[in-house]
C-alpha cells in the first residue's frame, strides 16, 4: 500500500510545518540583491537556469514532487519546498493524488482552509479515501477542532488501515483527556514500529514524545529517544523540546550547535544559550531577526509562533503575546499552548489566561505542569527540572545498589 505513504509525511508536515522556513514568492530589486545565505553543506542547486526549470516541470513525476515535500519537511530545505510548489503550479493535472499534494503545499505554507476544500473535493470523489481523511483529521488537530478530527479517523474502516486509524485516534486521545491509556496504546504501536515504514515509524515516535513531554514522563522520553533518529528536523525539535524542559541546557546547545540554518532548531539553541549565559545567543538573536525582517518584507503571515518564540527571547513581551494570540487563531498543539501561556502569563494578562484555562476545561488538555503555572499565574523556567532530578536520582540510586566493584553510572545524553 505505497500510496498511503503520502499521507503519513503529511501528517508528520503538518507536525511541524509551521516551524520549517516557508519559501514565499518573493521578487528582487535588482540582480546584485541577496535573497538568503545558504549553508556551507547544501546540496548544489537543482536549477541553473530558467530552462532546465521549465524543461523540469514539464517532466516532473508526482514522485517527484512528493520527494520534494518530503525533504523539505525532514531537512527543513526551503528550496524543495518551493520547487515542489512551483511544479505544481506547472501542472494542469487534476487527478486525486496531484490534488492531495496540492493539499500538503497548501497547508505548508498555513493555508488551512484552502487545504481542507482541496480535501474535502477528493472526498467528494472518494469519500473513503484514506489519503485525505488522514489529512484532513490532522488539519484539524492543529487547530484545536478535536472531535471533528475524531470522526475523520474513525472513517478509516478498513482491516488493513487499522494500524493508521489507530494512530490517528491515539494522537488526539492523548490530547484530550486520556493521556495515561494512550501512552499504553502507543507503546503497543511503538512495538511494532520497526516493521513499518520509516514515515509512520517516525509518526508514532513523535506522538510518544509530546506525550511523554506533557506527562513528565523520564522513562518514556528516554526510551523514544533512544529509538528515533536524530538527524531529522522533527526529531532534533522533539529532543530539544524534552532537553529543555528538564533543564538539559547544554545538551541542547551541543546538539542543535550545527543547525543554526533552520529557524525551529535555531531559536531553541537560543533558548538554552541564553540559560547558560552564552555570549554566541545575541548573536544568534540578531541572526533570527534578520530572518523576521526578511519574512516582513514579503508580508509573510506563517511565522507566528517563530515570531512570538523570538519577541520573548527579546523579551518584548507585549509583542510576544499579540503574536502569540494571533497564532492560537491558526494552531492549538503542544507548542502553541505552551507558547500562548508563557506570553500571557508573562504579561500578566488574566483574560488570556482565562481563555487558555478554558481551552484546557473543554478540551480535557492534560499538561499537568503547564497547568500548575496557570493556576499560580506565573510561568516556570524549567517546566519539569523536578522530573531532571528525580531522573538524576534514580541513575545515582542505580549507581550505588550495582552489585560487584564500584561503578560510576553516567546520565546518557538523550
């Protein structure tokens, strides 16, 4: 069933699209202009001049173009993203599975409700489809609209697909009141996942590790971390994000030091400079500044939570929370939450805090430690240090019950 591998790297763009660098169109003045400044280990450019790219669009496959999508969300390469866009542009084909990457082009670049109409016309053709509905359930659960993602997943009916469906059901199960079962159920699905696919093993990681975030769960976050790569984007994010959250500070600055190209990686590195007084975090700040200016200049609107993450670094806190809420109207995941709630309680704006306790009460959103700092009204600096140290403790008491000479025990770096 190759053809379900489409949606499962939309789901897994979906999950972090909105930290990726977009490529919007953008037009120079004049020739001597520098658009970007690449990496030193880029790959060579695909296009050296307008010929081979009409040459190539012409000719291009929709395994191509899905290819392109793919790297774009894995490496965070802006340019694949842009030629997959640009290609198809170029076509006047119609059929389902160029409407589908139509589909994941659109939501790339934030354009939510453009992608569900493309959705919902496939699923006016086919409405079993399970390509769109997996997309669509997971738009959905983007924005917070939980129950209608629901009811797409459990329209994966066939025998077969049990496995997708089940991980679509989980993932917003875990969101919304059943955390402790679902991390079960995960660990089930976990088990299974090295006999599948590289795409939905990936899938099934990143759920357990937002779990395992929210739920200050050492054991689970080190046994995700142990199994899932961490080249990619998505996965070094994920790391990060865990990292962080038990003060790991200067684990995350040796493993996103080379990754300053991507502005996901790149604020998080910031983030823990900052928390080890590191002189190379203003510069690294001014380096996302440009990056804000430039999206600016092209009127970009897919950065939200980028530019939200970076006005509190700066700590220009009304600004943080303007972004912040503008982007709680697009997204509602892990991340926006906890960025949405940092803002406002940095801000001591009780209406948004109101608003996110709310959410919370609808929703049954279960971050326990997220919700203890809106209960007090104010934000921790490290979320979950106490599950750091009893972490340490746990490896210290292993260290001294170790039966025979002594053995010293060291904390393995997620």
């Amino acid at each position: 069933m190759h053809w379900i591998k489409f949606p499962i790297e939309c789901l897994l763009l979906l999950f972090i699209s909105s930290q990726l660098i977009h490529a919007a169109p953008f037009i120079p003045k004049d020739d001597q202009q520098i658009l970007a400044t690449l990496p030193e280990d880029s790959p060579p450019p695909r296009y050296l001049s307008t010929a081979d790219f009409v040459s190539d669009t012409g000719s291009s496959s929709l395994e191509q173009t899905g290819e392109l999508l793919e790297r774009a969300y894995l490496q965070g390469d802006p340019r694949a993203l842009g030629q997959a866009r640009a290609q198809l542009d170029q076509s006047t084909d119609q059929s389902i599975d160029t409407l589908m990457l139509q589909a994941r082009a659109l939501q790339s670049d934030h354009k939510f409700s453009e992608a569900k109409e493309v959705l919902k016309q496939i699923l006016d053709q086919e409405p079993t489809h399970p390509d769109a509905l997996l997309t669509l359930s997971s738009l959905l659960l983007v924005q917070g609209q939980f129950t209608e993602a629901m009811s797409y997943c459990q329209k994966l009916d066939d025998p077969s697909l049990r496995v997708y469906a089940l991980a679509c059901e989980v993932q917003i199960q875990s969101m919304t009141g059943a955390l402790e079962s679902a991390k079960q159920t995960l660990s089930g699905l976990a088990a299974i996942a090295p006999g599948l696919d590289a795409s939905t093993a990936r899938w099934i990681y990143l759920i357990q590790a937002d779990a395992a975030l929210r739920s200050q769960d050492a054991a689970l976050a080190t046994q995700v971390f142990d199994t899932m790569d961490d080249e990619t984007v998505p996965a070094l994010m994920a790391r990060a994000d865990w990292l962080l959250s038990i003060g790991k500070y200067e684990q995350v600055r040796d493993l996103l030091a080379d990754h300053t190209d991507k502005d996901a990686l790149l604020l998080r590195l910031i983030t823990a400079q900052m928390k080890l007084n590191d002189p190379k975090a203003k510069q690294n700040l001014a380096l996302m500044k440009e990056r804000i200016d430039v999206w600016q200049i092209r009127k970009e609107d897919a950065h939200m939570r980028e530019q939200a993450t970076y006005a509190l670094l700066a700590n220009q806190v009304d600004s943080a929370l303007s972004l912040a809420q503008k982007n709680w109207q697009q997204q509602r995941e892990t991340a926006d939450i906890e960025l949405y709630a940092t803002a406002a309680l940095k801000a001591n704006s009780q209406k948004d805090i109101d608003l996110i306790r709310q959410f919370i009460t609808d929703t049954q959103f279960e971050y326990p430690a997220l919700e203890r700092d809106l209960r007090v009204g104010k934000i921790s600096d490290c979320l979950h240090c106490q599950t750091a140290r009893t972490q340490d403790s746990s490896m210290q008491v292993k260290s001294i019950q170790h039966s025979g000479a002594q053995v010293q025990i060291k904390d393995k770096p997620l």
